[in-house]
C-alpha cells in the first residue's frame, strides 16, 4: 500500500492534458517507437527461425540424425549394429548404406559424386528422400536393376534425364597387364530428386544397396548404419549413450557435428540480429527521457506542492518513474500484439505486398526457399518483451531523480 498514492498520480499525469502539446506528441512518438521496434524484432526473429527450421528440414531429408560408420570405413554384420542401435531409448529406425566416390560420365560430361548404395524401404523410415523426387521413384532401386537417382544439378549438368544411361567409374581399379584400369558399370537413370541443397542436389547419386556393395566390392560389408531418432534435439546425447552401449568398433557422428559450422553460423547471425534490432528497442526507450524531462519542467509547482504536503523524494521520484513505465508498457503490448499477429501471418502479409507492388522479393529462379517461412517462438517473445520493459524502467531512472532533486521554494518563487 506504500505506493498507492505514488500510482494513482502517476497514472493521472500519464493520461492527464498537458498544457505543452509538444510533450504529448514526444511521449506518442516514444511509444509508437518502441512498438515498432518491439514489432520488428519479433517478426525478423520469427523468419529467421522459419529459414532456419526450413533449411534443416532439407538438410535432414538426406542427412539421418545419426551416422555410424565403420571404423575401417566398412563395416560386417550391419544387422546386428542395427538392432543394438534400435534398443537404444529414442532411436525409431536403422537402415544401412554404402557411400564411395565415384565419376559419373554421360558422352563427353564427366562429374564426380557422391554414390551411396541404400535400400528404399528401410532408407524410408530414416529419411525423407520421396518427398523430394521430381521424376521417377526410390521404388526402381531393385536389386540387380543397375538403377541410379541423380541429384536434379548433377543431372542437368551431365545432360541427362529419365531412361538415359550414365556409365559409374568406381576408384577401385582392376590390375591388369596393361596397368590399372578403373572399374566401369553402366547405370540407368531412374529418377530425379530435389533437395534444395545445392551440395546434395549437384553431388549426390544413389543406387541399389547390392549393386554399391558389387560395384565397390565389399561383398556382404556395408559403409554404415544411418539412424532416426524420436527427437533429432537429443542426436548428441543418444550418440554418445551409443558409443558406450556398442560392441563395435564404429565412428559415431550426428547431425549437429556433421553441419556444426552452419548452424553455428545461422545462430550467430541471430544472435546479432537481435542485438541490432534491441538498439532500435533502446533508441525508442530512451526517448521516454527526453519525455520525462520536459514533464519534470512542466510539473515543477506540482512537485513543490507534493513535497510541502509530506511527499519524500523517493515518491515523487516514483510518480515520474510510474509515468514512464506507462509509457513504456503501452509501447511494449502494441508492439508484441501488432509483432505476433504479422509473425503468424506472414505467409499472408508478403504475397500480398508483392501482388501489390507486382515484384517477387525471393525469385525461385535464384533462391532455393522462395517463401517467407516464419515461425514464431513464445520464449522469443518472452525475451524481447522482458529485454524491452527493463530498458524502458532503466530510461525512466535519471528524470525521475531530477524530479526527486526539486527545491519546492525554488520551483514556488514564481507562481
């Protein structure tokens, strides 16, 4: 109850008419400042964790969550590392491959690639490449068929399509008494897939689990295991719970170390968006003391007159700081409403700006995501929404002193 005549006043000062218009219009603008301030930071937030969620999706429609390979870079009785690994709390699927570097040549275009043998049904339950296929179908991987999917960028620039035939030439060559001549199999183009990842989609060839193992020959050895967990969060520990629970000798990798770099880089970057955007958040804030110090000049008598009445320095300093948080708070519930509602809606907002200045800001012609994607995280909010409300209560701080530092007999001499 210690504050309740410091509240009622300062509340009064906040919506009372001023005899100076220009005080008014300072306080608008500092809260029209902070809500848009508040509203862009919560909206670029947002996209950045939808580019974000977006682009790992597409990393993880080629990439399993976990990768266990062989310590020798084969590995013998896949099955039984599989079902280990199954047991483990959190792991939901294992499949086996076969990756090797080969050259893919189509008449006088020669590519290098990545070829990963795997078995469409088991390859299913750990990634997602089917929803990404534009031509063709994993289905045609059979054994013996001597099929192969192509990456839709090493297709184009091999220059070849559906049905064509592209000759695989492995390292491993055959001794000869001629010399070494490297070992030749001729594949036959039986889909497209799309990524959206140019590393994958220019890189990236995949074929029957058996014709890899025939082609490299590893016999009945395979590369590794590649896993899918419950939660793709909980990738580092699970792998190391299977480092230990293993009876073979295997490298154990996920996702977030085989593309560490990146995320990392994509975290940084919002790390500093947020710092950048926060500024604007500050400038708006600290014009609530340009406010407040006008309001001290025009409240002098006001102050004197408290103060011969009983008010201590702390209430009156209290008042003012009550009328900046005001302020500051109304700015604040604008910005998070008018922030929240745009970052929900974005994929309404953007195309609808573009149909209105007819242009396209993310052409599919040069960018992979053409979209907006946006995804809004309450504890984001939550951070803004604290980060801007303390800068606000800091900017009231000094005004609210000076007004505390008021002689009443000084402020009196002339009324």
């Amino acid at each position: 109850m210690a504050l309740t005549y410091e509240l009622l006043i300062g509340l009064r000062y906040t919506r009372a008419k001023r005899r100076n218009h220009f005080i008014s219009f300072i306080s608008m603008i500092s809260m029209l400042g902070i809500a848009l301030g508040v509203a862009a930071l919560i909206v670029v937030l947002s996209v950045m964790n939808g580019f974000q969620t977006e682009l790992r999706g597409r990393i993880l429609g080629v990439v399993s969550h976990i990768q266990i390979s062989g310590a020798s870079g084969e590995m013998s009785g896949w099955q039984h590392v599989a079902e280990q690994s199954v047991k483990q709390s959190g792991v939901v699927a294992a499949a086996p491959f076969v990756q090797a570097q080969g050259m893919l040549a189509y008449g006088q275009s020669v590519r290098g690639a990545m070829v990963r043998g795997i078995l469409p049904d088991l390859e299913d339950k750990v990634v997602d490449f089917r929803t990404h296929m534009k031509e063709g179908s994993l289905d045609a991987l059979v054994p013996d068929s001597f099929n192969i999917v192509l990456g839709s960028e090493l297709a184009r620039a091999l220059g070849v399509f559906v049905g064509d035939k592209v000759t695989v030439i492995a390292p491993q060559g055959v001794v000869t008494p001629a010399g070494v001549i490297p070992r030749l199999k001729t594949f036959t183009v039986a889909g497209l897939f799309e990524v959206g990842m140019f590393e994958y989609d220019n890189g990236l060839a995949l074929i029957r689990l058996e014709d890899a193992q025939r082609l490299y020959r590893m016999e009945d050895r395979v590369s590794g295991v590649r896993l899918k967990l419950e939660d793709l969060f909980r990738a580092p520990a699970v792998a190391r719970q299977l480092a230990n629970s293993l009876d073979t000798a295997a490298y154990i990798s996920d996702w977030t170390r085989s593309h560490a770099n990146f995320f990392r880089a994509v975290q940084i970057e919002k790390n500093m968006m947020f710092i950048i955007l926060s500024l604007i958040v500050a400038v708006a804030a600290f014009n609530i003391v340009s406010t407040l110090v006008m309001a001290v000049t025009d409240k002098q008598a006001d102050i004197a007159i408290l103060r011969t009445l009983g008010a201590s320095p702390g209430s009156i300093m209290a008042i003012f700081m009550v009328q900046g948080a005001v302020i500051g708070f109304i700015g604040l519930g604008i910005g998070v409403a008018g922030g929240v509602a745009l970052a929900l809606n974005v994929d309404v907002v953007v195309p609808f700006i573009e149909h209105l200045l007819g242009t396209q800001f993310m052409s599919k012609e040069v960018y992979y995501i053409s979209n907006l994607p946006s995804e809004l995280q309450w504890k984001d909010v939550t951070t803004i929404t604290t980060v801007s409300f303390v800068l606000s209560l800091v900017a009231t701080i000094y005004p609210s002193w000076r007004a505390s530092r008021v002689n009443p007999a000084e402020a009196l001499r002339y009324e």
